[in-house]
C-alpha cells in the first residue's frame, strides 16, 4: 500500500470515528501539530492521538475532512482537505479548506501538520511554489 492510499485510510477511519483503526496507520510516537496546536500543544503519540480527535470533536461534534487534492512527495504526502462541521453550542457552521502534510515511515505516519497555506505547506515538505 501506498502512502497516499494510507493517507485515504487515515482520514476515513477519522471521519467514520474509527480510532483503532486510524492508529494502525500511525507509529507509536507521532507527533502531530494541528490548529488546536496553539492551544493544547502539540500531540504525541497514540494518546495525543486519540486526544486531538477527542478535542476537535468537542468543539465539532460533526466535524467531516474531504480530501480534494492528494499527492505523495518523497517520504510525505500532501493533501488539501476541506473540513466542516458546526460549532458545540452555537451551531455556527465551519468551512475551512487546509493542507495537511504526512511524514511517513516503514508504512506509518510518524509527523502530521497542518497548514493554512499551499505555500506554506510546500514549504514544509522541503519545496518552494
């Protein structure tokens, strides 16, 4: 399996709230940095894992990730992603389009980010627009 195939998995398994599932993708000490970065740190391993999809959901109890672009670059692989959902409480409905940017070893996402930029997300997998 490829790493863009497992990127797919990954966010299906997000998506379908299959968190086991999501994790056979995802080395043991993964390190994410996503937008709630800024708040609750960056997450680290299979906890962080299933705490960062625990907060997001906390706020976004039907927050949904589609893939709109995808593509592998080296060891990583790049992907454009429109995410919604409705805010807890407020039902103020989201619609945020971010890069995600997967570092992958021996088959397993072992960093994920997210960017607010095609630039910047190019940047981070070590290429220039």
């Amino acid at each position: 399996m490829e790493n863009v195939e497992r990127y797919t998995e990954v966010v299906d398994a997000w998506n379908g709230g299959d968190i086991d599932r999501l994790l056979a993708f995802v080395s043991d000490g993964v390190e994410v940095s996503s937008f709630l970065s800024a708040v609750e740190g960056d997450y680290r391993g299979h906890e962080g894992m299933r705490r960062w999809r625990q907060d997001t959901y906390d706020m976004f109890p039907d927050w949904h990730g589609e893939i709109e672009d995808l593509r592998a670059v080296d060891d990583a692989t790049l992907a454009r992603l429109r995410t919604r959902g409705h805010g807890l409480g407020s039902g103020t409905p989201v619609d945020q389009l971010m890069w995600h940017v997967a570092h992958w070893r021996e088959g397993r996402m072992f960093r994920l980010s997210a960017h607010r930029s095609e630039p910047e997300a190019l940047k981070a997998v070590g290429l220039e627009e």
